[in-house]
C-alpha cells in the first residue's frame, strides 16, 4: 500500500506534465494547419535545393 502513495504523485505529475505541454501547443498555435501539413510532409522540397 505504501507504493501507491508514490505511484498516484507520479502518476499526477506526468499527467499534470502532459496536459501544460498540451495548452503550451495550442498557445503557440501547432495545430492551426493540419490540412497543410499533410500537404507539406509530401512535398519533396529537397529536391529543389540548388546542387553545390
């Protein structure tokens, strides 16, 4: 029983954690273009870059 009085802290320190890394995302806007991104990601914008 005394493992829980650790376990349940930990557990609502990282749940705590998760949820200000979350509202930190939205704050700085990381989901305002999802639909873009998926547009993005396919883009081969490597290939574009002047040779050397």
């Amino acid at each position: 029983m005394e493992m829980l009085a650790i376990l349940i802290p930990v557990s609502l320190l990282l749940g705590g954690l998760g949820l200000v890394a979350f509202l930190w995302a939205l704050k700085h806007r990381q989901y305002e273009d999802p639909e873009g991104d998926s547009h993005r990601i396919l883009k081969k914008d490597w290939d574009d870059r002047p040779k050397p």
